[in-house]
C-alpha cells in the first residue's frame, strides 16, 4: 500500500520536530555548559562583533580530561568557519548556506519523502539540528562554541603533519551540532541506499512474472 507524502503525516512530522528539538537542546545546553565549567571559571563573552573578529581570543586555560587515555578532551574553541573550522573569516556566508541548507532540508522532508521513512526524517532533523545549533551560534555570539577534541596528544607517525603544520591525528576541535550533522548525513546515505535496494527488489519482482 502507498504511504502518503511525509508533509501530510503527523507521525513524520513527530519524528523529525522530536529528533530535532533534543538534539538542538543538546548542542546548546552542551556548548553553555563546556563554557560554564571548562576553563575551571565562567568563561563570559563580549558582544558578538568582538568575538567575530579573528583578533580576539579566549582566555588561556587547560581544558579538561573527558575520557581515560587521551581519548577525548574538553577544550574551548571559537570557530569562525564550518565544521571543524573549515573556511575562517566567512561568518555571513556560512550563515546564508545554513539558512539555505534548512530550506533544502525541510523541502526533501516535504517533498521526497514518506510517512514511514523514518531513518530519513531521523537523518534530516540531525543535520537541521546541527545546522541551526551552529547558525544560532554565528547570529548571537559571533562564532561557533567548540569544545570536543578527539584523540589529543596523539601525533601523526613518521614526523607528519597536517597543512598548517598540527602534528595531531585530529587536530580539530568540534562540537555537538557537528556530530548532528555527520550523523544526519551517514542515516541519509544508509536511506538512500535502502531504497536503491528496495526498488532493485521491486524491480526483478516484476519481471519475474513476465518472464
């Protein structure tokens, strides 16, 4: 039986504002607190232009031990780029490609998905929860509040280094939005690959009875 478009489905619509709205919350509460408790001290900051501006910088501090073995750590970040701080100094851009990007996902949601989709409505509210957890950041404090830095203290072998000369594995400090969005994407391909599959299937069922 035919599911109905998910834009008609008060259970579509559940699972995406549901999924959205917690991971949202999420990347919020998480960026206040690592700014709250991090540094060992509230760490207030001026207005947004101030912290736009690529001269300003955070007060020194250690950061924090997050997991056993330099798994990860606690270490605030203000990323004036995109995820993982990808394309510094473009604030008014990314802010037009996240609006942009929550337009196009809310016209997938509407437009080529169905009621009972779920993995995909689950995808979407993920990388529209990251991409407004990080727009709300670049509207009202000037950059994005970074804090998660996986695998610190572990050096690329052979006295490699990154572009930009970082020694680390993943030098890059990211936060919860990012994974929202990561996440989103990786459910999106698994869908995707779903219904390539189902509709291969749908496909030799059919030819199976005229051959």
């Amino acid at each position: 039986m035919a599911q109905r478009p998910a834009w008609t489905s008060p259970r579509a619509w559940g699972v995406l504002v549901g999924v959205l709205v917690a991971s949202l919350a999420l990347d919020l509460w998480s960026k206040s607190w690592s700014f709250d408790h991090v540094a060992g001290y509230p760490i207030v900051l001026p207005d947004r232009d101030t912290v736009a501006d690529a001269s300003y910088r955070l007060p020194f501090h250690e950061g924090m031990r997050a997991l056993p073995g330099s798994l990860l750590d606690f270490h605030l970040v203000l990323n004036r780029g995109a995820v993982f701080g990808i394309g510094q100094q473009q604030r008014w851009l990314f802010v037009c490609f996240s609006v942009l990007a929550v337009v196009v996902g809310l016209w997938i949601f509407a437009r080529w998905t169905r009621e009972r989709m779920t993995l995909a409505h689950v995808g979407i509210a993920l990388v529209l929860a990251g991409g407004l957890g990080n727009l709300y950041d670049r509207l009202f404090v000037g950059a994005v509040r970074d804090f998660l830095h996986m695998l610190p203290r572990w050096n690329l072998p052979f006295g490699l280094s990154w572009p930009g000369g970082a020694t680390e594995i993943f030098p890059w400090v990211f936060n919860v939005a990012d994974v929202s969005l990561l996440v989103g994407l990786g459910l999106l391909y698994l869908h995707s690959r779903g219904e390539e599959k189902r509709q291969q299937q749908l496909k030799r069922g059919q030819a199976a009875p005229a051959g």
